[in-house]
C-alpha cells in the first residue's frame, strides 16, 4: 500500500445522518470476487435514475464535486453490514477521508485497511463542515490534526496503530505474522 | 479480586498479546465462519502470498447470500439466474478444496444460514471467540460467545494467523425485567431496544442482554436479539450461558460428547458477569409494558408500537428522507397499511420457533388475495424440521410460497425482491433504502405479526389473530 501522510481537499458534503453500506453500495453488486472497479456502483440508487442516467440531484453528480477526496457526512456514517465493498467503492472513486461525528465501528476498521480516513470531529466543525460544501480541507496523518480554510485546526482521533501502518505503507498482516511464535505458544498452552 | 463482566473474561482469554498504547491486542479467533460474498478476496490475499488456511479445522464454510433458494435451481438442473452469483458460487467451492476447508454445498443437508446452522451443530458455544465476514455474526453471542462481523481484510488475516488485531471494546448492560406479554416477541423487544438505544447508541461497545425476561428466553430467542445487536451499533451482544444453553447444546454433533461434556459445562457455568462488575453504559427495559413493534422508516431505529401512529419529528431530514421515501406522513396509524409482501425467514427470524409461530397464525387462515408470502427456512435442517412437523403443509395450504433455506429476500442478493415501491413486511433485521429491491419498501416485524399482516393484507396486530 501507498504511504499516506496527508489529504489535501475540498469537500463534498451529503448532509445525511445514518448513511448505511446498502447505499453505500448496494448488496447487488456484492457478487463480485474480487475488489477493483467498485467505484462506478458507490451510492448506486442514490447517484443514478432508474433508466440507468445520472441523477442530477446527486451530490457527486454535481460539476463541483469532481475531483473532491474528502467526503463530509452526517453521524453514524457506514453502520450496517461487514461489507468491505463500501470502502473499496469509495477509494475506487477518489475517495480518501470521510469527517462525520461518529463513523460505525465495522465500517472504520475496514476503511484503515485501505487507505480511507475515518476522521471524526466535534458537533460544531461537523456542522460547520456541513454549512460549507467544497471547503478546502487539510488532514495532517502525522499530527492528527484537521485544518479548516478558516485556519482552526481540530485534533483527529486515529488509532495509532492504524496510523503507523497507514504513514508508512505497512499491510498489518505483516504485523500479525510477525507474532506467529507468541500465537504458536498460545495454542500451545491451551492444547488447541 | 476484581469483578469481571462475560465480555472480560471471554476477552482475556483470548488475548495473544495484550493491546498497548501503540498496538491492538492480538485476539485468537477460535472459529472462523465464511460464506461465499466476503471471502473471495481474502482468498485472493492467501493465493498471492502463498499462504495457507492456518487452522482449516477453526474454519467453516457455508453458501446463503447468492443461493437461489428456488428448489429446481438448487436440487435440479435450472441455472442459478445471476451469472456472478453462480460464479461466487463456484469460487467458494474451488477456494474450499484448494485450503481444505470443510464447506456444507449447495446441495448438502448442513447447508443454511452461516448463523442458523453453526449453533444447530454445536459448533457455536459458551465462551468462544467466533468472527465471519458478516455483521450478523453478533447471532452466537446468544450462547456466551464473544462473535463479531469482520472485514474481508480481516477474513484474510485470520485465515493467515487465526488472529485478529483488535481494540478492546467498551461494555453496556441492557438489562431487561418483567414478562413479556402474549404475542409479544423477542424480535418485538429487540425493536424495542433499538428503538431506545437508537441506531449508533452501541458504537464501540458489547451489550450484555441481562435480567429475568432475557433469562426466561429460549435459544432461538435469543439468538434474535443479539444478531440485531449490530443494529444499535453494537459489534457484539451477548447472554451469559445457562441450563437453557446447556439443554439446547446437549448431543449437538459438534458438542462435547461423554466426559468432555461435563468438564465443558462445568466451565462454561463460569462464564457470567461477576457480581459487582461494572459496565461502561447500561439500559434498563420494561418488557412487561411492551407491545408488538414495526418499523416504519429506513432504519431499525424509526420503530413504534403497532398500535402507536407515526411520530412527528421536526426538523430532521434522515426523518424527512425515510418518510417520503416510504410514502408515509406522520401521525399516520400503522395499522391497517396495505402490504404487497411479506417475508418470513433470515438469520433474525428464520429458525423453527419463528417457523412454529407463524404457523400458529396461519393454521386454517389464507394469505389474503395479492398478498405475496415468502417462508425462507434458516436451514435446510429447519426446512426437514419444519416439514416434519407438519408446519410447511400449513403454510402451503394457507399459500404461502415455501422455500429451499438461505438469506433470500433479506437482501435480495439471490434475485428474491420486493419491487420498487411494494410494502414488505419483513422479519429480518434491515429496513434500510433498496435493502430487499430498488426501491423497496420494508417494515420489519416479528414473525407473528408478519404472519397476521399476510393473512389480512394490512399491517395487523398479530394478538387479533391469536
């Protein structure tokens, strides 16, 4: 994976509390084997009329929108199922950090796996995020800090394991192997 | 000594290496459940670095998501309908061969819903640490298990090490008093629950479901609340382990036989909170005082009593959103809506009391004209159990469409849907947008009050019926 220290961005807001993977990505498209090229299907009955065309009502279908990393959300982004698809579409379209006041906790372990910020802030930059759609936004990985164009920066809560990995480009499953003989005298202790 | 919640002591024993500030803990995993959706990549993941399953008898694997469940497509000739379902399918069988992972197939007597059947084989038990790539996976904590839904990453990494790296959880008691009234179901308490709690209440945290209502409820019941833990946001529900765990376990295949057995139980009697423990949150439910309950939003939150109306919320556009959305007002009744659908089965409600409730209801009674009913058993032991019984003769009379088992209209991955703006009425566990069909319209409901919804063609209380 890519080292990532830094998203500079604009937002794209949807204003949206209780955003679920089902919109995310609908369970349709999960019939898929593998993870690429899920992009094109990311809020899928949201982004799209039913004959197959762009809903021009749509938040990412705006001209403005185009190009935006940063995604701003409502509370309670990404609960719902396990489905890793969801943060697979939203890199797969651009998407590099989600700000919400409470990200789900299925949906934030799998976003730290693929190079997706799940940054959560405070109810008054949530709403001043809100109340600004394209504000341009700076998420220093490193200090943990989130900048808005206004100059106040916020601190950002990530795990600090899962921001080892992320600044350095480290897979955790090279981590986890890496305690085999402490996971071998584990088993062994228990008979198993 | 210190007081100890059931989550701690699962927790501490399973801890590899404890977390630190810098690092997560490492967790032994000691069942790891697949299915054919969230597995393929982790698969991938292993093929590309040449690993193997580490610990293929920790692993078990079922087909339920993209499973026709149509009987002339699984025991026939008939092609599956989707041409990626059919090779996810396949994928799934190839994968288990290559890592020698026992996979019940599509036409094998096991095969079900991976959270229906693990506990019908006593694979799931007291005490164990069991993840799957699916968010239902909160199902075994019925059982005193400490059982999440995980990523594929995830998936791969414990196929790798049998481990996963995991922050502690915080710890919320939900504890339930009183008896619940006639044709009031656990899934109507769960409702409840989540309708107090509300949709992200449990984020970061492991319910406990305790108190005299939760002590008085069977396995199945059970299981259907801690599988919609995940609903209130919680990873993980569970219910200290009890004689009505050790009756239900008791010459299971995959149980403890013979002496094992009596050291097992005597173990297992261990697993409960310890007097004193204390939790991180706690809520306390009155099941005595509740009604039916059905949802009528696009979330398990937005939930009222069946004979309460919708309520009238101001100034919240998800509110707004799911009530244009649903083409309902507020202050509407719910009682006496038309319903197109309805759908009885999934991993909430699928097992055989949920089969021997609905029958109750329909016994002697016909699903009301233009009504479609879907009966999905949760396995096909169930669907034996159930024919065996006598309950699917009942529901065939009553016309009711009765299936081979899998997650079916749950989430319509299978192609079984409710179309773009019909009313199901449902008792799985999401009502969320597009969840059973684009555009589909989902009320979630017990299996009672689905069962009396058929029957009259309306939203109907099930107690007019019983």
């Amino acid at each position: 994976m890519e080292p990532l220290k830094r998203v500079h961005s604009r937002t794209v807001v949807l204003p949206l509390s209780n955003v679920d993977t089902d919109q995310i990505i609908p369970a349709r498209f999960l019939t898929t084997t593998t993870k690429e090229g899920l992009g094109r299907q990311l809020f899928a009955d949201w982004r799209y009329r039913a004959d197959g065309t762009p809903n021009p009502d749509f938040v990412l279908n705006r001209a403005d929108a185009r190009g935006c990393q940063v995604l701003v959300a409502g509370r309670n982004f990404g609960c719902g199922s396990s489905r890793e698809h969801a943060p697979w579409a939203l890199v797969d379209y651009g998407i590099r950090a989600v700000i919400s006041t409470e990200i789900a906790d299925i949906f934030r372990s799998n976003a730290l796996k693929n190079g997706l910020l799940p940054i959560t802030v405070d109810d008054a930059t949530a709403a001043w995020l809100l109340d600004h759609p394209g504000a341009e936004v700076d998420i220093d990985l490193g200090a943990a800090r989130l900048t808005l164009p206004t100059g106040t920066a916020v601190d950002v809560p990530i795990e600090a394991f899962a921001r080892h990995c992320l600044m350095n480009g480290l897979d955790e499953l090279g981590f986890l192997r890496s305690k085999l003989p402490d996971i071998e005298r584990y088993e062994a202790a228990r008979g198993a | 000594m210190t007081a100890h919640t059931l989550f701690e002591k699962v927790w501490r024993a399973h801890e590899v290496v404890p977390e630190t500030p810098e690092t997560p803990a490492v967790l032994y995993v000691d069942l790891h459940l697949i299915h054919e959706v969230t597995s393929p990549q982790a698969f991938s993941v292993l093929k590309s670095l040449g690993l193997p399953v580490r610990r293929p008898g920790r692993t078990l694997a079922t087909m339920d998501h993209s499973t026709p469940t149509a009987s002339e497509q699984v025991f026939g000739n008939v092609p599956i309908r989707v041409d990626a379902a059919a090779k996810q399918v396949r994928q799934l069988e190839l994968n288990a061969a290559d890592f020698g992972v026992e996979l019940f197939g599509m036409r094998d007597a096991r095969r079900g819903i991976v959270h229906v059947i693990s506990p019908q084989l006593g694979a799931t038990q007291p005490g164990m640490t069991i993840v799957c790539g699916d968010s239902h996976t909160s199902t075994h904590g019925a059982f005193g298990a400490l059982a999440f839904g995980i990523g594929s990453t995830e998936v791969g990494h414990v196929f790798a090490t049998q481990c996963l790296l995991q922050r502690k959880p915080r710890t919320f008691a939900v504890n339930v008093e009183g008896k619940l009234p006639p044709g009031v179901t656990a899934k109507d308490l769960i409702l409840a629950i989540i309708g107090k709690v509300g949709v992200s209440g449990g984020t970061g945290h492991v319910f406990e479901y305790r108190g005299s209502t939760i002590r008085a409820l069977s396995m199945d019941e059970r299981m259907t609340i801690c599988n919609m833990s995940i609903e209130a946001g919680a990873r993980a529900g569970m219910v200290a382990p009890d004689e009505v765990t050790f009756e239900y376990l008791k010459d299971k295949p995959r149980a403890p036989q013979g002496a094992h057995w009596e050291a097992a139980v005597e173990r297992w009697r261990g697993l409960v909170s310890d007097a004193g423990a204390a939790f991180d949150a706690a809520v306390d439910i009155d099941a005595a005082r509740l009604e039916p309950m059905i949802t009528y939003g696009t979330n398990p939150g937005m939930v009222v009593p069946i004979s309460a109306p919708i309520p009238d919320i101001a100034g919240d556009a998800i509110y707004d959103k799911a009530l244009g959305y649903m083409g309902f007002h507020r202050g509407d009744a719910m009682l006496g809506k038309p319903v197109n659908v309805v759908f009885i089965g999934s991993c909430t409600n699928g097992r055989l009391e949920d089969l021997q409730a609905a029958a109750r209801v329909l016994k002697g009674r016909k699903v009301a004209p233009g009504v479609r009913l879907l009966i999905v058993p949760g396995s096909q032991q169930i669907k034996a159990d159930a024919e065996a019984a006598g309950l699917a003769e009942i529901f065939k009379t009553a016309g009711a469409d009765w299936r081979e088992s899998g997650c079916s209209m749950c989430l319509g991955m299978n192609g079984d849907t409710v179309s773009a703006g019909q009313y199901a009425v449902s008792t799985s566990n999401r009502n969320f947008e597009g969840r059973q069909g684009v555009g589909a319209r989902t009320l979630l409901a017990s299996p009672l009050t689905a069962a009396a919804s058929a029957v009259r063609g309306r939203i109907t209380d099930p107690r007019e019926l019983m």
